[in-house]
C-alpha cells in the first residue's frame, strides 16, 4: 500500500470508529514499531521510523481511550484458553531489532510500566551499519546521521533488554531473508536464529514473527506458518492488519502497522477492527 492509501485507510476506519461501536470485545489487537529514533531518517517519507515522543503519545493516547496494554504471556495463556483478557487489550512489538529500541522505546515502556516484544535478526545485532534490507542504508553516512538512529542494537543492548522485565525478546529469522524465494532455508535459518537466543542470550521461550510477513505474498501463512509451527516457537505473527481471535492459526497472527502519522485515534480505530473491516469491503467490491 502506499503511504496515501495507507492513510485514506486510516482516516476511512477513523470515520467508522467514531459512529459505529467497538468491534473487538473478543478480540485482541497487536501493534507492530520498527525504529523509534530522534532523527527522522534521511527519508521525508519514511514509515517506519515513530520518533520516540510520538511513540509515547501513542501509548499515554491510547491508554487515555481506554486500552489495556499486556504481556506476550497473557495474550497466548488467552490463546490456550486459560486466561481471560481485559476489554481493548493491546500488544506492542517491535521488529528487526533496532539499537533505537533500546536506547528510545524501551526507557518509555519502562516508564509506563507496558510490555512489549522485540523480534531480533540474530546476524546483525552488534554490526555499525545500518541492516542490509534498510532502504536508506547508503544515505545515512553521508548525511552525518549518529548510528543509533540506524544501526541494529548491540550484544550489551541486548542483553540489557533481557534484563528490563517489560520486554519479551522474539526471533525474527537469523538473516531476515526473502523465504517466499527460497523456503528450503527457512528452517536452518530459524534454528540458527533460535539458537543464538536461547544459548547465547538464555532465553526459554520464544515467540517470532515472520520478515516481511505479508500473507498474501507468501511471507507469512501457509508453507512458512506450517514450517514455524515445529520449530519450538511459542506463537508466530504476521504483518496482516487483523485482530487476533483465540481460532486464529496460532502461526500467522496479524498485527498492525504504526506508522509516524497514526495519531492515539486512528490507532485505536485500526484496534476496533475497522482496518480488516475496510480492507475486506474493498476486497469484496474488487471482486467484482
Ligand atoms: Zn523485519
């Protein structure tokens, strides 16, 4: 999607939010960061950085509305069916595993005392320059941008995370490769993925969310839901902008993109279900 239709979404379910009542009582909604730096990249419109005041107002905002932040733990003991969850229940993750998100998101979190997972690819934790699937990888150097504002996180950032027990760390496949392409990878990939984090990191259990993640296109569902389901990874989430319903396929839980226009509202209108509800109308009305 591009970023004006993104936002037309956003304001359509917005639109929705704000005549028709909620639509999640049974459901849960996860939301999906990926950096949280001060410096708004070298890119005007790049979507995936939230700087970190905005971040907090996202979640003071939602909180204001009514939301219930959770942990990873509460959200699959309500997946087994041995819990119950609060109304408006939300999750908040974090993807690729951004220095950014423990310098930045995780002192808020601490701050508001609200839990999170951050899903790492396990290859660059510690590197100086920015991932290799970052967009902007080139530009940064000769923009004089600081390297916290790009880099992935450190061993020691890492390990301080682990020590914060507001944050949940997930894997996110060692490589973050392109496994629509070449599947046959996937497993050894995750393993060695799974592995670092549980021998070098001590981590027991361990959720994951797949790169790329979009149903459709094969990142995420069928063959590599099938594949991640007996790879000792307690849930699996996608980037399919859907609440999450205890019959969902624990391997292919959708969540929500935040983006650095999203304001507390229109979160909390993707959250009410209006986002899926829209994208499903328009899917109906092109069937046509
Ligand atoms: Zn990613």
């Amino acid at each position: 999607m591009s970023e004006v239709t993104k936002r037309a979404a956003g304001l359509a379910a917005l639109a929705l939010d704000r005549v028709l009542p909620s639509r999640n009582s049974e459901r849960v909604g996860v939301l999906m960061y990926h950096r949280t730096a001060p410096t708004t990249s070298v890119d005007a419109n790049d979507q995936l950085n939230v700087p970190p005041g905005q971040f907090r107002a996202h979640l003071l905002g939602l909180q204001e509305l009514g939301y219930n932040f959770i942990g990873i733990d509460q959200l699959i003991n309500w997946l087994n069916g041995t819990t119950e969850l609060p109304d408006n229940s939300v999750h908040v993750t974090f993807d690729d595993g951004y220095a950014c998100t423990a310098q930045f998101a995780a002192p808020i979190l601490q701050e508001l005392d609200i839990p999170a997972t951050v899903f790492v690819n396990t290859a660059f934790t510690g590197d100086s320059d920015a991932f290799p699937f970052d967009p902007n990888r080139s530009r940064y150097g000769d923009a004089g941008v600081d390297p916290v504002n790009y880099r992935p996180m450190s061993s020691n950032e890492l390990h301080g995370l682990i020590a914060d027990s507001t944050i949940t760390i997930g894997a996110h496949s060692h490589s973050h490769s392109n496994f629509v392409e070449h599947p046959e990878d996937f497993d050894e990939d995750i393993m060695l993925n799974t592995k670092i984090l549980r021998e070098d990191y001590g981590l027991e259990s361990i959720p994951f969310a797949f790169p790329y993640g979009v149903v459709r296109l094969g990142y995420a569902g069928g063959e590599l839901s099938r594949r991640i389901s007996v790879l000792n990874v307690t849930c699996a989430f996608s980037t399919e902008p859907e609440l999450i319903d205890r019959s969902d396929d624990r391997y292919c839980l959708g969540r929500f993109s935040a983006y650095p226009f999203d304001t507390p509202r229109t979160l909390a209108a993707k959250l009410n279900g209006w986002l899926g509800w829209i994208s499903g109308a328009r899917q109906l009305l092109n069937r046509g």
